[in-house]
C-alpha cells in the first residue's frame, strides 16, 4: 500500500469528480482492451489467449508427432493457468487455429468436427482432441533458451512468456481481425515462402521501399483460395499505408455438355464467405427473378468446393452471367485491410508492409542475442565442470587416494592445491582456466568430480572430455564473434529464415500459392431486361393490391375473375421486358420487373410480397418505366410538384421516398404530365387550372401549393393541352371535352371556382 493510500482510513468515503472517475475508469478499461485482447502484436502475430492457448499445450508436451488430447482439458488449463475468461470463447479461439478454411497455417492439429466451410460450429469441447502442429512448433522455438521475457500470470502462481519467439512472420502468414475501443484491426494472411523471401530482401536492403516488397510478395495468400482481381496501384497503396481493400472473386470454369450445353463450376469461394448461405442467396436470386439468365444452383461439394450454376440458355454469355453474380452475390466481396497492429507489445500502429516485416526481423534479431547469451551461460557452465573433471583425471590417483581415506571428500578436494602438477597439464597440452591453475576447484567441479563413475575412469573418457571442452572452446569464440558483430547477427537471422523458408516452403503441405491475382477488368454491364424474352402482357392490380399479369394484350373492358370482395383497379398493356413504378400512399415509388409478376391463371399475389409496401399504405397507380416521361404527384393537403420518372426508379425493396408526407396526410395523385396546363379540383367541388411552368419541378420533397382550401383537401389532379380542352366521363359514361376554360383559369394556389356543368359525381377527372 503506497503512503497516499496509507493516510486514508479502512471505510473512509473519497470523492471525485464524475468526468475524472469515469474518465480514468474508462482509458483503464481501452487500454486492457487494446493490448490485452483486440490487437496482435507484431512480433508473432498473436493475441494473448491464442499465445496462452500455445504455450498450455506445450506445458502439456502436445507436440506435433505426440498423442491428442481433449479439447476440454486444453481450454480447462488455459483457464485456470492462464486465462481468466470463459472456457468457451477460450475452445472457440483455439477451434479457429485448427481451422484450415479460415487460417492459412493451421496451428492446431485437431482431431474431430472443428467446423466447416458451410458455417456449421465446432462439436463440444468433450468431443475433440488436438494437438499442435509444426508451424505452432515454430513459433515456440527457443522458449527454453532464454529467448523471450516471462511474466507472472494472473494470480502470481505461475509465469508465462510475453511474446513468443516466432521463426516466420506469423502476424502476416495467418492474419488476425479484432475490435478494439476506437479502433479495429483486420490483416488477411499470406504466404510464408513470399513473406521469408520479402525478410530476406529487407536483411540485405534495410532502405528497401514498399513498392519493392511487393515483387516478393504480391498479395494476400487466402486458405480457401479465389482470385483477387485490383490494380497493381491500388495493391502498392494499400501495403504502402497499411489500409485499403482487395476485392476478391470465387474461381470457377465453364464445364462443357452434350449438345452444346455447358454449366459453370465455382471451384474456390471468396475467403470467411459461408458457402450454405451463398447458396441459399443464389437461391433467393433464382426465385425472385433478380438474375433470369440463372436456371439452378447445386452444390455437389465434396472434400472440394463444387457448386454448379445452369444458364437459362446455352446462348448466354459465361462472362456476362459471373458478373451479374459477382455484382448481385458474395462471390465477389472486397476485404478490407487495416494493418494495425502493437508494435513491441506496447504502442498500437497503422503500419506499412515494410514496418511490419522490420518488427518481426527486430525480434527475431533480439532472440537471437538472447539464445546466444543463454548458450554462452550454458557453455561457461559446462567448461567448469569440465575442467575440474580433466584436473581429476590428470591428477587422478590423489583424488582416488583423498576419496578413500579422507573424512570429508569435499572439502579436501577444495582445499587440495592441484597447481602442483601445472607442469603436467602443460606438457600434456591441457587447457586449464588461470582459475583452477591457482590451485583451486570449484564447489560445482568437486561435486561433479565426486559424481564420476568408475566406469569412466578410464583413459578413453578422459579423451571424450578433452574433445568435448575442446568443441565448446570453439563454440564459445563463434557465439562471442556473434555477439560483437551486427552483420553476423543478420546473417544468423537470415540463415534462420531460409531454413525455415526450405521447412515450410514447397515441401510443406499447402504450401503453394492458392490464390491467384489478376488485373482488374471490368465486366461490360448488360442491363437484365435484355436476357428477357420480350412478351406482351396485360398487367391486373385489384383494389385489394393483388397484381397479376395476364398473357398477350387483352381486352381492358373484358371482365376478369378477383376474390371476393376485391375488383379492378388498375389494368394496362405491357411487355415482359418493361419495369413499372408503383406509387404508394405514403409517397414512396417502388420498382418491379413486368416479368417477375405472377401468371394470370390465378388471382394473383399481393404486390406486398414483392415490395415493403406498408399495410397501412394503398396503391394509388403503377406506371410503364420511361426515362423520358415526367410525373405530376400530390397530396391529400393539396401540394404538389413535377418529378422526372428517371429520378424515381428504386434500387431496393423499400422503394424511394419522392412525396414527403406526415400526419394523416397521404399521397393522392400520381399521372404522367401531358399538355401544358394543370387542372386541379378539391373536395369541395372547385376547380382551378393553371400553367404548368407555375408548377416546379423537383426530385422529391413536399412541394408547393396547388389550390387554396378553406374545408377538405385535394381530390384530383391532371394535366392537359389547352387548346385540346379539358377531358372528363360524364355521368353517363360519355366523354366529354370542355374547351371554353377561361373561367376557371387562375393563378397556381387560388382558390378556384365550382365545377363545370356536367362534371363527374366522383370528383374525378379520369
């Protein structure tokens, strides 16, 4: 307890102020985040519970060539060794690094269901075993030799090491992903052999640039393979700065049939992409009709990815086809990469390509000196042992004679003064320490002299011992030339490198490069309607929003079969090959294919299953798609503007909002602009025509006034050629055109005057 805290009585109640206790609070809580959790670090790629994860089975000696064991003994001795959190985010992390389709290196070797591609989970921890692999061994190597710190763990009982030694980059083979607070990390993997040849060229040129990095290693390497289809400049970007994307595509082939039929096989999908639900999104495709050129998806996957896509027609381009799919699917998705990473454990950093590789050569060159520091201890330990042994044989009939007879072996032979026969060992060509030559042994060499055996005391070990000292007097001189010489350092380092280049290289399984990378093309963009048979159809909406299309052109006065209680509504000529605007009450224009309608020899559909047109909204028209018309729509308020049609065409279910509308005001009319006059009428019976240059034209909003009312709102609208006159159905049913219209002519929002003699009881113009 510091003195601050000591001054305080046990009970005592501090204040401070909120902003500050949260504040502290917080930054505590983001920084264990940052370093404890979400981020890897650089020098081995590892988060703490995957480096925990390791380093327990290698306490449980679970090496690559050894026996299995349970996974729920390995996530239970993470957990109370090592890791305080849930056993079961711990089975989840370490079923991850077993799986091959989401890590490019495996680090565990598992033994049972770990998942697969389609997205299914892992079977419970009771039910798999695993094992490490020889890459987890890699990262491992050297943890005996003093290589890296060690670190207390939670509760003080045991101590686990900081950072692993790591032979080969693995924050760039494997990747990682992690969100932090205020920041996220996401590296997709690569290939070790690229990755050893890039630190290679890096140890040589230490000024290499980015750009020169990339002739080593070109792009990502995912698991599951694919094409990453960017440009050479997007890619030197990305590596440059440490974030950008890759847009990554599924490989596939056309398989030729009889006939001249053909399908295409989609071999590889995109990386992290679940292949049940891509396929039940291409199924979705199929169904809505979104993509008609696609017939079928089936997926004969067996060890392999094998889906199967049938055209519509054998006459359909394969090109064309993928790019609709590409474009409309997740067999084309972009992942995006943030290289941030901690450097040295401590400080989070977007960092470049170079940065990352030079962070792990560091490293590498740090556990080098501590491994060779860690062997010279080793060594001087050894040759002191070694020589008190030679100093026994050379003088070996007094230690046997101070052995027999004296009380206490070991103090004698401490207290002996073996310079005596400093002559002999020097006529022999001994090599003896100025140490031992003074006449003094050492408690370690007394006690390893008292161990020898009598089988050794012989002139052939004595020989093995000169032998052996003569060795480590070599190796002794080469570790401290090492340890004086920083070019020999990289040249140790680089050595290492290859190796482990040669180890997991092309002889190593899955080693080759799995994904390819090509220049980006873009695919020519062929609009849907033209892979459409062109048909004509009679296209039926009832009152009650159930839309069916009928075939051929028929009769629009002919009487059609609804369901009880529902009637026409809305009934006009199209062709399989048009798109139609659906304008709801709410102000939203939706947009449906004419060919994705249901067939006519029924009722029909809801148009509600085919757009997220609200229950509580009516259809108040829909319209043949035409880039050059332009629209009159208003409300129940009376307002109202023009609108280009090209400016309400939809690109998803839940349409586009065109008509603001609130409360209980509700869209009310929607008609293609003919002529050049407005003709108004409210509730209230009076009708106002105006210019239509009055009226703005806009691309959505609430619009401006039409006419002027006291009681009521607006009924109808329409638009017409002055000189023609104004079209209505009288009573009767007859049409009738009024072409003396002065009377009702006015300026846009007057209030307007009562209708002309003969003007429908319905209130409508058409």
């Amino acid at each position: 307890m510091s003195e601050t805290d000591s001054d305080h009585k046990i009970g005592e109640i501090l204040t401070e102020p909120l902003r500050r206790a949260i504040g502290d609070r917080y930054l505590t809580y983001a920084l264990s985040t940052i370093m404890h959790r979400a981020l890897p670090d650089a020098r081995d790629g590892l988060k703490p519970v995957h480096r925990r994860i390791l380093y327990a089975m290698r306490e449980l000696k679970l090496a690559s060539n050894g026996s299995f064991r349970k996974s729920a003994k390995i996530s239970g001795d993470v957990m109370g060794n090592y890791h305080p959190h849930g056993d079961a985010a711990i089975y989840d992390a370490m079923a991850r690094l077993a799986q091959d389709f989401n890590v490019r290196y495996p680090l565990v070797d598992g033994q049972g269901n770990f998942g697969n591609i389609d997205g299914d989970n892992p079977a419970a921890s009771r039910y798999t075993e695993a094992r490490m692999t020889l890459v987890a061994e890699a990262l491992l190597e050297g943890l005996d030799e003093n290589a890296v710190d060690f670190r207390e763990n939670y509760d003080g009982t045991l101590s686990e090491p900081i950072v692993l030694p790591a032979s080969f980059p693995n924050l760039l083979a494997n990747g990682s992903s992690g969100i932090a607070v205020g920041m996220a990390t996401n590296i997709p993997p690569h290939n070790i052999g690229e990755l050893c040849d890039a630190c290679l060229h890096l140890i040589k040129k230490p000024d290499a640039r980015d750009e020169t990095l990339l002739n080593f290693v070109p792009g990502p390497d995912f698991p599951t393979g694919g094409v990453i289809v960017e440009n050479s400049d997007s890619i030197t970007e990305t590596y440059k700065t440490g974030r950008g994307s890759f847009r990554l595509r599924a490989s596939w082939e056309v398989e030729h049939l009889d006939r001249g039929q053909w399908q295409i096989i989609v071999k590889e999908i995109p990386y992290q992409v679940q292949k049940s639900k891509l396929i039940e999104k291409l199924a979705e495709l199929i169904q809505t009709k979104k993509i008609p050129i696609l017939s079928d998806v089936r997926d004969e996957s067996a060890d392999d990815v094998r889906l199967v896509l049938e055209p519509k027609s054998k006459n359909i381009d394969p090109e064309i086809l993928m790019g609709l799919l590409f474009k409309n699917s997740d067999l084309e998705i972009r992942f995006s990469l943030n290289m941030n990473v901690l450097i040295d454990g401590v400080t989070p950093k977007v960092c470049s390509l170079k940065e990352v590789l030079k962070a792990f050569l560091d490293h590498r060159r740090e556990v080098l000196i501590r491994r060779a520091n860690h062997r010279l201890e080793k060594i001087d330990k050894r040759l002191e042992v070694l020589e008190g042994l030679i100093i026994a044989f050379l003088n070996l009939d007094r230690v046997i004679d101070i052995i027999r007879y004296d009380e206490d072996p070991k103090i004698a032979l401490m207290a002996e003064d073996w310079s005596l026969d400093h002559n002999r060992a020097n006529d022999e060509n001994d090599y003896i320490s100025p140490k031992s030559l003074e006449g003094e042994l050492t408690e370690i060499q007394v006690e390893a002299i008292l161990n020898i055996r009598l089988r050794s005391l012989r002139r052939l070990e004595e020989m093995v011992l000169r032998r052996e000292r003569d060795g480590l007097m070599q190796e002794r001189v080469e570790l401290e030339d090492l340890l004086a010489d920083e070019t020999q350092q990289w040249n140790r380092v680089a050595e290492q490198i290859k190796e482990t280049k040669k180890k997991f290289g092309k002889e190593y399984f899955g080693s080759k490069r799995k994904s390819k990378i090509n220049e980006y093309i873009e695919i020519e963009e062929v609009p849907i309607e033209a892979f459409i048979e062109k048909e004509p159809i009679t296209v039926v909406c009832s009152k009650m929003g159930w839309v069916r299309s009928m075939t051929g052109h028929i009769d629009l006065e002919r009487e059609l079969k609804f369901k009880d209680g529902d009637g026409p509504n809305i009934i006009f000529h199209a062709e399989t090959t048009d798109r139609l605007l659906v304008f709801g009450s709410n102000g939203r224009f939706y947009t449906i294919s004419a060919s994705n309608l249901p067939g006519g020899r029924g009722t029909g559909e809801p148009l509600r299953l085919m757009v997220d047109l609200p229950n509580d909204s009516e259809i108040i028209n829909i319209y043949i798609f035409n880039p050059e018309s332009k629209l009159i729509v208003a409300s129940t308020a009376g307002d109202g503007f023009v609108v280009p049609m090209d400016e309400v065409l939809a690109q998803t279910r839940n349409g586009k909002q065109i008509l603001n509308v609130k409360g209980t005001v509700k869209a009310a009319v929607s008609k293609i602009v003919v002529g050049d006059y407005v003709a108004t009428v409210g509730e209230n019976k009076k009708v106002l025509i105006f210019p239509l240059e009055e009226l703005p034209e806009m691309q959505r909003g609430k619009g401006v006034r039409l006419q002027k009312y006291k009681d009521g709102g607006l009924s109808d609208v329409t638009t017409f050629s002055f000189e023609s006159g104004l079209t209505w159905l009288d009573p009767a049913g007859r049409t009738r055109t009024v072409t003396e219209l002065d009377e009702w002519v006015s300026k846009r929002a007057s209030a307007g005057k009562w209708a002309p003699r003969g003007f429908p009881k319905n209130n409508k113009f058409r």
